[in-house]
C-alpha cells in the first residue's frame, strides 16, 4: 500500500481509469478521489459514454438501463480485486452508481479497517 495519503489517491486513480480501459476500452475524464476516516473512500469520476451504449440509449433506455446495471456488477467486482492485488487494500465491498445522462459514476470504498496515515 502506498505510504502516504496523496500516493494512495494516486494509485486509486491509476487502478480505477486501468480498470475502466480494461473494461470499456476509454479512460476516464477526470476523476476525484476524497478518504473519510481512513475507513471509506469516495471516488467521483467523468466518464465517457460507451458509443454504442449512447446509440442504443436514444433507442431502448430500459435495454440499455439493463447493460449498465449488468456493466456496473463487473466493474465492481474487477475493482474489489485490482485494489486487493495491486494496492494491498483490505477492501469490504465496493459500490458504484452511474448517470448516463451526465456521464458520472460514483464509486464507494468501503475497507475492512481503517488504514494507517
């Protein structure tokens, strides 16, 4: 694990745009990373929409609302490992929300323990 507070949030933006290129083929706008008590980190990030998932959205919302929900549990479950392989983390769970309409996800870090400063 990264040794001060400033590399981890590094490393969190670098785990998280790998996972989302790995998954989508795009990286991630922008993103933002804030740790509340050591214990939850918050991450907010400015997507790209997949092409082919806007396309089908002016069409078929519900089918698409589907794919996202579905696209969302994998890229949870692909976070969850990279930060427990990469960064050492002792991740409990890990949630995520996304606005297609805006292009932003939020995820939440939720650590077994709080991490020492």
């Amino acid at each position: 694990m990264p040794v001060s507070v400033a590399e981890l949030k590094q490393e969190l933006i670098r785990v998280n745009n790998e996972v989302n290129i790995a998954m989508y083929g795009i990286g991630l706008r922008k993103q933002r990373v804030h740790i509340i008590d050591n214990a939850v980190i918050l991450i907010f990030a400015d997507n790209k929409r997949i092409p082919a998932l806007a396309a089908l959205d002016r069409k078929s919302p519900v089918i698409t609302r589907f794919f996202d929900l579905t696209l969302l549990e994998e890229y949870r479950e692909k976070l969850h490992e990279e930060l427990l392989s990469q960064l050492k983390l002792p991740v409990k769970y890990v949630l995520k929300d996304y606005r297609p309409q805006e292009e932003i996800a939020v995820t939440v870090i939720v650590l077994e323990n709080a991490f020492q400063k």
